[in-house]
C-alpha cells in the first residue's frame, strides 16, 4: 500500500501519512526484535502496563457511564488484560486481571502488534486509549482519534503523556513524535467529538514543566478534560 492522501487532501484510516507506515513497522519490529542496542527484548518492550496507573480513572468511568464493554485501542501486548495479573481493589478483594475489576468484556487491539492486529469489528460501550496517540504524527493524530470515537457507543477515554519518553526507537528518534501540552490536545479531541455528540469523552495529560535553574527536574501537573460540554482542568 502506497500511503496518499484522499480527495479531501486529508489523511485518513484508509490513507495514513508515510510516516504513520513507517511507525507502524517499526513497532512490528521492535516488538519482535526489541532494543538490540540497549539489551531490551521485544518481551519487555511496550507490554501495556502504562494502563496500571489509569485504572481507578476508567473504573470511574465505567460505573457513570454503564458500561459492560470496552475496547483497548493501542494496548500492546496487553499484560493486564490476561490472567495471573492480580487486582487488589480497594475492599481489599484480589480478582485475576483488569477486566475483572472493571467488571467488563474486552477486546484488545494494536496495530503495531501482530496478535492484536485485527482491526475489530462492531462498537464497544467504551473505548480507551493510553499512551498512545503521542507515539503518533500530527498528521495521523485527528483520525486517530476519530477512529476511538467511532468504535465507542457510550465514552471515550484517552490518556496522553506530554513530555519525552524514556526510550529512543531504532530510528533515533524519541517514542512520543507528538510533544505537545493539554491544551493543544483538548481543542482537538473536542473538535472530533463535535460529529459524535452522543458520546462522552474523558482525558487525562500528564505534563512536566522544568524548575527554573534546576536542570533535568520537573514539577508534574496533570489535567482533566472531559465534555461535552468540553471542560479542561489542571490540578
């Protein structure tokens, strides 16, 4: 497939930018192949334990909005998803994986792993994306996220980290292509949800703003971003 952009001059999921193609193999590769160079085997690499730190957030989620499925858009090999992965909720009750705390039925999907590759079918009650859409070129970024909209009949959760990785890929460059504060990404996962007005959306971006004078520390300042009506929080 030759990458090009439609009649409309836009990329989309039929026709992603040259640079989400090359993305896209590169993190076929790395998951096979891993970081050779920095002696990380492609088990190790983007397992999907990023998820760990959103899981109280979904849970909430979950509960306001009914759900019963849900659909890991970009889960990596989707460690939490599968058994022997415990739970401890806050009751004090251990349950087996993710799902079974959430109380949910998932599928799993990524493209850039081969056994999560197959693009699903049907909607899901909600649909997550964590830590995704930073790894992301801009250009690929609105129809990305129009993509969550659409597979979800209920809400949308996405999770972004707003600051470098702590990797550097085959191709040098850092993992998250797409470096850009809250309020650069609210705007845009509000102008998609316009066309999806049924749907309830939920953000969550982690950024690090350098101390003054104290070179290589940061202080971390989350924000909140949820609609519609479209509201952006920063605690």
């Amino acid at each position: 497939m030759i990458p090009q952009t439609n009649q409309t001059g836009q990329f989309s999921r039929e026709f992603p930018s040259e640079e989400y193609m090359a993305q896209l193999n590169m993190y076929r590769n790395v998951h096979v192949d891993g970081l050779p160079d920095k002696n990380i085997s492609g088990q190790e690499l983007f397992v999907g334990e990023s998820l760990s730190k959103h899981v109280p957030t979904i849970h909430q989620v979950i509960k306001e909005n009914s759900i019963s499925t849900l659909l890991d858009y970009g889960c990596g090999k989707a460690v939490l998803h599968g058994s022997g992965n415990e739970i401890k909720t806050p009751d004090g009750r251990v349950l087996n994986n993710v799902d079974d705390y959430w109380g949910v039925s998932t599928q799993c999907y990524d493209p850039g792993y081969l056994p999560h590759s197959a693009r699903p079918s049907g909607t899901f009650d909600l649909v997550v994306c964590v830590e995704v859409l930073e790894c992301c070129s801009c250009d690929d970024i609105p129809w990305i996220i129009d993509d969550l909209f659409r597979y979800a009949s209920k809400a949308v959760f996405i999770a972004i980290e707003c600051y470098p990785a702590v990797i550097k890929m085959p191709n040098h460059y850092d993992a998250h292509i797409t470096i850009r504060p809250g309020r650069w990404w609210g705007p845009i996962v509000e102008e998609v949800a316009r066309n999806h007005p049924d749907i309830n959306y939920y953000g969550v971006f982690d950024n690090r703003d350098p101390i003054p004078g104290t070179p290589g520390k940061a202080t971390e300042r989350r924000q909140f971003l949820s609609g519609p009506p479209y509201e952006l929080i920063t605690l």
